[in-house]
C-alpha cells in the first residue's frame, strides 16, 4: 500500500513538475516576446527623439503621439539645468575651470589654495558639478539655441515654458539672452520669437489661427516697471500683480502689445532696451540690479479639429547673483541687495517646494515667481541656464552659483501637460 501511494505521490509531483516547466517554457517565451516589444519601443523612441530634434516645427501629430506615450521631450521632469561658461574678457583659458572633453554635461571648479603652515606646500581644492548641458566659453549662440529649441516649440505645443539666465554681473546672462545684434551674435530671445513665428506660419497651413501677446516687465527693487512704455516719464502708472479665478496671471496698467511678426517683437525689444538703458542713465549700473521679464502669450485653435491651446514663454534675465557683504553696501544699494537675494533665495525656495510637491508654495513672497507663478508649476517646462564668469577672483560668486543651480538640478518638478480642450 505504501509503495502505491509513494508512487501516486511520485507521479503527482511528476505532473507538477511537467506543469511548472511548461509555465517556465511560456514566461519564457513571454519574457522574449516583452524584450522584443521593448526593443522595438526603444528604436521607435529613438526614431521620434531624433524627428523631434530635427523635426519640421509645427508637427503636431507627432507631438500628440510623442505625449500620448507619456514621454514629454523633457524627460528628466520638466526642469533643466545648462551652465554656460563665458570666455576670458583677457583671452586664453581659464585656470580653475575645467570642463572635460569627452562629457558635456560635467564641470570641475578648481582651486589652489596657499597652505597657512607653510610647509607642506599648496593644496588643490575641486568641487564636481553635473548639469543637463555645460557650454564652453567657444560654444556660439546657434549651438546653444539649438539645445533648447525643442523647448521653446513646446510652447506652440501649448505648454508653458520658462527660461531664465542666473548669475554674477558680467557673466553673461544678458549675451545669452538677448546676445548681439549680428546675426550669429542673436541670443535666445530673437532667436526663439524667431522660431515661434516660423513653426507658426508652417501650423496655419494646417488649420491654426494663433494670437501672439507680448510684454516685457522689469522688476527692480520688489517695483514693476512696463519696459514697452511709450507715455510720458511722469505719467508712469503703478503696476500690480492680480491672479484672475482661472488662475491667470496678470499686471495692472502693463502694456500688452498684441504681435503679428518676428519684425513687431524685435522692435518691441529694441523700445524695451531703450527703456532699460535710460533708467541705467539715471541710475548707475541698474540694469544688472533688475530682473527684465519678456513675455508672450500664444492662443492657437484648430477649428477644424476642435483644438484649442493656450501658453506662456517667459525668457527672463536676471538680475546680478553676488552677495553684498552688509558693510559695503549702505542706503539704497543694502536695500536693493536685499531685495534681490531675496527674490533669487525664493526663486530657489519655490522650485524646491514644487520639486518636493509641497502643498504651499510661497509665490507670493518675492515679485518675480508672483509674475513667473503660471509658467513655474506643474504644468510648465523650466530652464535655467547658470552664467558663470571664468576669471579667477570670480571663484567665490562662482561657486556660489554653481551651488545655486545643482540644488535647481536636483528637482523634479512633476511631469509637464499641454493646456489643451
Ligand atoms: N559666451 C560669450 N561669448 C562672448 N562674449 C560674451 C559671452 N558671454 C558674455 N560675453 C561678453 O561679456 C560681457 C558681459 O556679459 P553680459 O553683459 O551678458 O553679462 P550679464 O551677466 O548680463 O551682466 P549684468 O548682470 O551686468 O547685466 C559682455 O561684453 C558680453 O558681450
């Protein structure tokens, strides 16, 4: 009786095992066919990547295919971070910045400091820094531009989009963002109204009608300032920041210049330097103490396929990141000071607080993410780029920056959607 049940037993565990492989055969087989799938998933990926990076602006559909898949070109959240490098103002290379030539995305800043015993001679100090993008001093506009293009056609795409340069006085926030007026000089403005303007032309043969607004807003000292003002001097009026139910951000008594051409915005960029540069007259080095706010808001609808869209592509230069020790500054200069650590230190408090999905974030402390609020948040795509100046007594501002914007890097803010209906 024993051997007949340990036989039954046998054949049972027989049967089992048979069952098992036989599943073991189908995972198999499962697991080859997933690879597969997944094979084929990443070549499609890498086919859109490299469409999208080289697509002809304004096609839609694969836009609509690349955010169905959920793979928002901006992959890694929706905020990133450039360092450019601003060449020697005396020529030659840089001592204690070292970028490597095979990575560029990684940044070394070097520094031989003297040693106080004076017998073990001097010892390096390096701090590593890892950013989406570092520039170079020799990258040119056009190669810098062309890394962020994709961003700034997401705003036709109907997402918001944010691009602000950070740094010390001088290191190049403005070059980068408005550059020279030669054409391989342009910076990041003209050349993305440029684009904007071309994609839209292409998006209206197949059906869209845009409406293009822009203003340009300077906030100085926690004031705003409307830098397309043509009236008179003493009849400037005040400004105020009002949030409207649906969440819009708007500016009191601001000038919001509705714009047909890439021709129309650079003229009004042109009177919004004029403005800038009359209060830099009145006001010794103002410009650099001032945060200068470009933006247009685009509409777009499809009627034929009942689509509408609705964004805002800021472009903001910032203004002077150093840090005034209080015994320098006195008066108006500490205020201003103030006012704008302030503001850079919230700028930096708000990111974070998105990035760690707070439910309060403190827009309202400084003036400039009360103004940015729409294009800062969830909804939105966010670059910054970090100037930094290469010379050496430039070390300690550096450092400080580069510092500031790896904390912007370490966020994630969660993941950017299109403002469709
Ligand atoms: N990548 C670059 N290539 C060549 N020249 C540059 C570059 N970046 C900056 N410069 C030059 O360096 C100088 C300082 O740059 P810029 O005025 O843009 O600094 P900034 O950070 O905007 O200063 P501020 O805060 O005072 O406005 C300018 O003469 C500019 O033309």
């Amino acid at each position: 009786g024993k051997v007949t049940d340990m036989e039954g037993k046998i054949s049972n565990y027989q049967r089992k095992v048979q069952t098992v492989a036989q599943e073991n055969e189908s995972l198999k087989a499962s697991v080859a066919k997933s690879r597969q799938k997944e094979a084929q998933m990443t070549s499609d990926l890498q086919e859109l990547h490299t469409q999208l990076r080289y697509r002809v602006p304004g096609n839609m559909q694969r836009v609509d295919y690349y955010v169905k898949m959920g793979v928002v070109a901006w992959e890694r959240g929706n905020i990133r971070v450039f360092c450019r490098v601003r060449p020697l103002q005396a020529g030659g290379q840089s001592d204690h910045i070292q970028l490597p030539a095979h990575d560029n995305k990684a940044l070394t800043l070097a520094k031989t400091e003297e040693s106080h015993i004076g017998r073990s001679g001097d010892t390096q100090k390096s701090y590593n820094f890892s950013f989406d993008r570092v520039f170079g001093p020799s990258i040119p506009q056009k190669d810098v531009f062309e890394e962020i293009s994709l961003l700034v056609q997401s705003a036709l795409d109907g997402y918001n989009v944010c691009c602000f340069a950070y740094g010390q006085t001088g290191s190049g926030k403005t070059y980068t963002m408005e550059g020279g007026e030669m054409e391989d000089m342009r910076g990041v403005i003209p050349r993305a109204v440029q684009q904007i303007f071309q994609a839209s032309k292409k998006l209206r043969e197949k059906g869209w009608k845009f409406t293009f607004t822009a203003s340009f807003v300077e906030i100085y000292n926690e004031t705003l300032r409307d830098l397309l003002y043509t009236g008179k001097a003493n009849k400037r009026p005040e400004h105020e920041i009002r949030k409207s139910a649906n969440n819009e951000v708007t500016v009191t008594n601001l000038t919001y210049q509705k714009v047909n051409s890439e021709d129309e915005v650079c003229n009004l960029i042109a009177l919004a330097n004029q403005n800038r540069s009359t209060a830099r007259t009145n006001m010794n080095d103002h410009s650099s103490r001032s945060h200068s706010v470009f933006q247009l808001d685009i509409e777009g609808e499809n009627s034929g396929r009942d689509v509408k869209c609705k964004s805002s592509l800021c472009l903001v230069d910032l203004a002077g990141s150093e840090r005034v020790q209080k015994s320098q500054s006195q008066g108006d200069r500490f205020k201003e000071m103030t006012a704008i650590n302030g503001s850079l230190t919230n700028l930096g408090i708000v990111i974070a607080a998105l990035a760690n999905k707070e439910s309060y974030i403190p827009y309202r402390n400084s003036k400039l993410t009360y103004l940015l609020q729409s294009c800062l948040g969830g909804n939105s795509k966010t670059l910054m780029f970090v100037n930094i100046s290469p010379e050496a007594d430039s070390f300690p501002e550096t450092l400080n920056s580069l510092r500031f914007a790896s904390k912007v890097n370490d966020c994630v803010i969660g993941t950017a959607s299109a403002n469709r209906k």
